[in-house]
C-alpha cells in the first residue's frame, strides 16, 4: 500500500528533454481541455497532488509538519488550494494565504474557485492578504513553518511584479525555510529564466507536463532549484503530436 510517506515514482512521458514556452504550455492545456475533454478540473488536481507528494519528499513525512501555502488569485493558486487540502488529509498542519479576497475569487467559479470552496468547507485557514501591512503576521507563520508552497503566480505572468506581490516575494526569499513553487516560481519569466523585477528563490520547483524554456537558461536554477517534472493527466496522444509538430518547426 502507498501513502504519503511513501510514494511510489510517477511515470511520465518519456520525452521530457524537449522544453515548452509560455504560449506552447498553454496549447497543451488548450488540446487536452477543448479537443479531448479534460475538464481543467482534473488537471488542477493532479498537478497540487503531485506537488503535494513532492512537498511531503521534501518534509520527509507529513504528520504534524506545518506547511504554509501562499496562493495568488489566479489558476496557480488553485493549484495551491489542492496542494493545501491533501497536505491535510496527510496530516500536515496548514496555513493558507490569499494574495486579493476570498469572495472575489469565489465569484469567478472557475476551477481555482471550485478549490477555494473545497478548502474553506474543510475549515483549513485561508487569510486575506489585501495590504502590505497584512504580511507581517503571514510572514511570521512562515517563518516559523518546516515547509512554505508558493502558489502566487504562474506561467502566465509577462509584466514585472506588482503590487503586494513584490514585497511578499522579497520577504519570502528572506526566510530559512524551503520552499516549493509551483510550475514556476513566482515571477520567473518562464520563457527567459529571468526574474520579472523579483522572483521567489525555490528550493525546489514541480512543474507540469514540460519542463520550461527559460529553467535551461544560465541562473535560472538560482530561482527554480531543484525541478522535477510531473505528469498530470495530459492525453499522451496530444502531446506527442504537438511534440512533433514543434520539433519539425524547429528543423
């Protein structure tokens, strides 16, 4: 039997050598959502579960760990609300902030409302974080916990880092304590591997489907650490014909 202490290695597509952008992450997710019928759902999922076995490999074991987990108001930090959840069930103590309001991000009933929803109906901690003078407390928790998730921004982000965020992420990097992002770590230019004005220093990074252009880039494992790259229910089908599709363009 397996649990979350003992985690068997997932498999995944052979080919992992090839790396995506931005736009080409995004036609994957694209594919499998529209072509083939996976509901984005099931793909926020399976990538906070897989994060959420890669924080528990991190930690070592999961009971009575405590995790603080900083979402952002968009599909990352959905993928954070996942990872918070099974954190939970596994025995983690978890503290959860959201960069923005609760009641915005339910409004949307997206797939990241769907796991806000989940979250708060299991009555894990979710704290607003709506102004700067809101990161002391948030910052204290995590200063004080064995492992921090950084769900704030995805492979989405194109623009330099504003508002709370940068502050957040400054302070974030001046903590002693791990930290696992997910995809990428926030404010990461996935495309170039540079920072957009900050970005968080990773421990260790899981990200999806892919590895990322800009990981391969020089100093971007200054801000990803270790990646590991995690399967999380993409049609294999509808990679490989993407794969080659855009190995051809490259010819």
């Amino acid at each position: 039997m397996t649990g979350p202490g003992c985690f068997a290695e997932e498999p995944r597509l052979a080919d992992t050598d090839f790396a995506v952008t931005r736009q080409q992450a995004r036609e994957i997710d694209r594919i499998a959502i529209s072509e083939y019928g996976v509901k984005g759902l099931i793909l926020m999922e399976h990538a906070g579960r897989a994060c959420a076995r890669e924080a528990v490999a991190m930690l070592g074991g999961a009971a009575r760990r405590q995790v603080v987990v900083f979402c952002g108001s968009g599909n990352n930090g959905g993928d954070g609300f996942v990872v918070a959840r099974h954190l939970e069930n596994w025995g983690c103590q978890v503290q959860t902030y959201l960069v923005g309001r609760i009641d915005a991000v339910l409004r949307e009933a997206d797939d990241a409302a769907a796991n806000l929803d989940i979250a708060l109906s299991m009555d894990i901690p979710v704290v607003e974080l709506k102004h700067e003078e809101d990161l002391d407390a948030a910052l204290a928790a995590a200063g004080q916990a064995d492992l921090v998730v950084d769900a704030l921004l995805g492979t989405g982000l194109a623009g330099e880092v504003r508002g709370i965020y940068r502050p957040l992420i400054e302070r974030l990097n001046a903590l002693a304590v791990p930290i696992l992002s997910v995809d990428v770590p926030s404010g990461l230019d996935c495309d170039t591997g540079r920072p957009l004005g900050v970005a968080v220093r990773a421990t260790r990074t899981v990200t999806f489907v892919l590895p990322k252009l800009g990981f391969r880039q020089p100093g971007a494992e200054r801000y990803t650490g270790l990646v590991k790259v995690a399967e999380i229910g993409v049609p294999r089908k509808a990679l490989e014909s993407r794969l080659a599709a855009w190995r051809e363009q490259e010819r």
